[in-house]
C-alpha cells in the first residue's frame, strides 16, 4: 500500500494544467507557497522560481514529493531523484512471481502489442524525465505503425485554451509539466512527426466546487479525464492515441475499486481494452531501498538490463502496484558532467559544452531553438553553480540561442551556438 500511495502522491498534489498544485499547500497563507512558484515558472522566471522552492520546501517538508517534479525543471535531476523518495515508507512485502516472464525489447514487444489496439497509455513519474524520453522513442515507433493522436495529462483541455503549440512550438500554454525541456520536446517532435495533440485533463467546466473531499475530487477527476478520450474517440472513428499519463491513472482497475481509475472507468465507457504499459515501477530509485519489489525481482532474477526491455503481465496477479499488461525496465542510470546518459536518447541529443564566467551565484543556462517564437520552452536547460566555468548541455542538430538567467530573473544572452 505504500508504494501505491506514493504513485498518487504527486498526481493528487498536481492535478490539471490550469491548477496543478491546487490541494498541495498545508502552510499558512502568508507563507510562500507552490502556487508562488508556479507563477514564476509560468512567468519565464524559473531560477527565481528554484530559489523559491528550495524556500517553501525547507519550510513545508510536505511539499517536497512536489518539489521533486519542479526541481526536475533546472536540470538538476540527481537532486530531484533524492528528493522524491524522501517520502516516508519503502515498498515492503514479497516479491512477484516471474519465473514465466520473458524479458524483450521493450519498444519492439509494445509496438507488436498495440496491433489492433486504438488506444495504448503508458505512464511517468512526474520527477523523471527518463519517463518522457522513453516516450518519445514509442511515439515514434508508433506513429510508423498508424497512430494519429497524442495526448498527455499536462496539455490544455477546454475551450479555454488555444492551439497546443505556437508554431510548432512548446510554451507553457501547452501544460505546465511542458516547462520541463524534454516534456516540452516530446509535444514539440509529437508536432513534428504528425500527430494531432490533444488534451483530456478535468476541464473547469468539469471541476467540482472548492472544499469537495479529496476522494470525492479524486473519482470525478478520474471520470472526467475518461469521458474527455471516449468523446475525442467518438469524434474520430478512425484514430490511433497514444495517452502519456502520470503514475497509477492507467491501473486497469474495475468497478467499486477502493481507486477506480481512468483507465479502468474509460475501458467501461467504450467497451475496448486499452494496452496499459507502466515504467514507473521498473525504474531504479537513486538507492535500491527504494526500488520496487517489481524492480528488485527483476534485477534478482534477470541482472539490470542493458536496455530497456518489457515483461508482459499474463496472470491475475498484477506483478507491480498497477494492473497494466506491460510493465517496462529501465537500467540503472550513469552520469556525465551532471548529465544522466539516457538523456542522449539513442543519439538524438548529443553533449556541448559551454564555457562560462563566474558570476558569485548559481544561474540556470538554456538552450532555445533559433526559429522558435519567444515563449517557446528551452530545448535543455541546466543549474549551475557560482563558480562554474562550464556546462555541459544536451542538444540534438539545429541552431540555438543560449541565455543564463540569475537568481533575480534576469537574462543574460550567452550568444548562439549550431550543433551538426
């Protein structure tokens, strides 16, 4: 039950675009909040934004799960990795069964799995971007195999809100987890490839009053966000929708579950059977303590993967916290210059480093595509210490303008670099 609750932790903290913070604050209203934070990052004054968060966080140790999906924004996500499993609790119980399961490559098993299907999801850690940059190599595989539409809990959903990218171009009007770059980048190259993004998050229009009881807000969220696809299906016999979602909305739950989730509710709404495919629990936690039991019987019985690779779910028994039909394992992760290495992404992105001036306090360095429109979210970005003197970014081919900006929100322009 731990390790189940702290899947929902952040998706309750963090629940739409237009208010992903709403229930996470337990301080006073004077103090500093998450909301306050939010508005800097929306505001394009994201180290003062960090600076701030680092403040709230000292002082409400409640808002770190929280703080570890906003510090993931600075780049800095060995840091945002510790932060998040400071929660209390380690995952405890047996280990699953998997003498049966047959470990593939996990692009290669979803992409034979999703024959047939209209709708697969697959999940993430808010804090992680591993998650978003595994996403992005299946969305690309499926695209080659039919699939039209890509949504993800962050987009904008409702008649408030315009186009998800400005000229092909991320900004925080598409979803605010969109702040984070390789978010960001995903709905930038999802454009790129042709599929049509859309939104299915609770819109206002769907939300319940202020004060409705966190379970109660929790099941029509759930509801809500199932209704949004089975309309977006309806109006589109002929789609294919990858739905990128956050930790446990695609546990295949059933009726009077304790949580019935999205998943669950929309396989009810349209009589099909989306494919369900988690990578949180095959991820490996900074220290194994903190490793699921899926994980560590993995790794027991297998050896960290090399790759990642997937395991079917073919029994009654979930062999994780969700009841999906594929759980993904990832491999443990290694670091260069601050960078983790699976943030090359099979070679797409590749390391430059950028010389710098001391300037006596710790700067946050980014990288905007040339072309795009002012606005546009980095396509990296990295915090970097008083004294460095070095960067080290990770950018695919193109043209970039780079700037640093201080803890007081100012820009400082660092001149544009071309990446071959």
């Amino acid at each position: 039950m731990i390790a189940f609750m702290r899947g929902w932790l952040v998706p309750i903290l963090a629940v739409a675009a237009f208010a992903p913070v709403a229930q996470a604050q337990t301080g006073p209203a004077s103090a500093p909040s998450l909301q306050d934070v939010q508005a800097l990052a929306r505001g394009d004054k994201l180290m003062p934004a960090l600076v701030l968060l680092e403040q709230v966080m000292a002082a409400n140790p409640a808002t770190i799960p929280t703080g570890a999906q906003f510090w993931s924004f600075s780049g800095d996500l060995a840091t945002a990795d510790e932060l998040y499993v400071r929660q209390p609790g380690t995952p405890s119980g047996s280990l699953p069964d998997l003498s049966r399961a047959r470990p593939e490559p996990a692009i290669d098993a979803i992409v034979r799995a999703a024959e047939g299907k209209r709708v697969v999801m697959i999940n993430e850690a808010h804090h992680s971007p591993r998650h978003r940059a595994f996403t992005y190599r299946l969305m690309l595989a499926l695209r080659e195999a039919g699939f039209t539409h890509f949504a993800a809990e962050t987009f904008c959903s409702g008649s408030h809100c315009g186009e998800l990218l400005a000229n092909g171009a991320p900004t925080v009007e598409t979803g605010f987890y969109t702040v984070e770059p390789v978010f960001a980048d995903l709905a930038r190259q999802a454009g790129a490839a042709g599929y049509m993004l859309a939104g299915y998050e609770i819109r206002p229009d769907q939300s319940p009053p202020p004060g409705t009881a966190r379970e109660e807000y929790i099941a029509i969220r759930e509801q809500s966000q199932a209704e949004n696809i089975k309309a977006l299906l309806d109006a589109n016999p002929g789609m294919r929708l990858l739905v990128h979602v956050g930790f446990g909305h695609l546990n295949e739950t059933a009726r009077g579950a304790s949580w019935h989730t999205f998943a669950g509710r929309l396989k009810e709404l349209t009589g099909e059977d989306p494919l369900t495919i988690d990578q949180v629990e095959g991820t490996p936690q900074p220290d194994s303590e903190h490793d699921s039991l899926l994980y560590k019987a993995f790794v027991e019985r297998f050896g960290s993967p090399a790759t990642p690779v997937a395991i079917a779910n073919d029994s009654a028994q979930p062999l994780g916290v969700y009841r999906v039909d594929l759980s993904v394992i990832h491999p443990t992760q290694s670091w260069v210059d601050g960078r983790p290495d699976w943030l090359a992404m099979d070679g797409y992105r590749k390391p430059h480093l950028v010389a710098l001036q001391p300037l006596g306090a710790r700067s946050l360095v980014q990288a905007f595509v040339a072309r795009e429109p002012d606005g546009a979210i980095a396509m990296d970005q990295m915090l970097v210490g008083s004294d460095a003197v070095t960067v080290t970014l990770m950018l695919p081919p193109g043209d970039y303008r780079l700037v640093r900006q201080t803890e007081a929100g100012e820009n400082l322009p660092l001149g544009t670099i071309s990446i071959n």
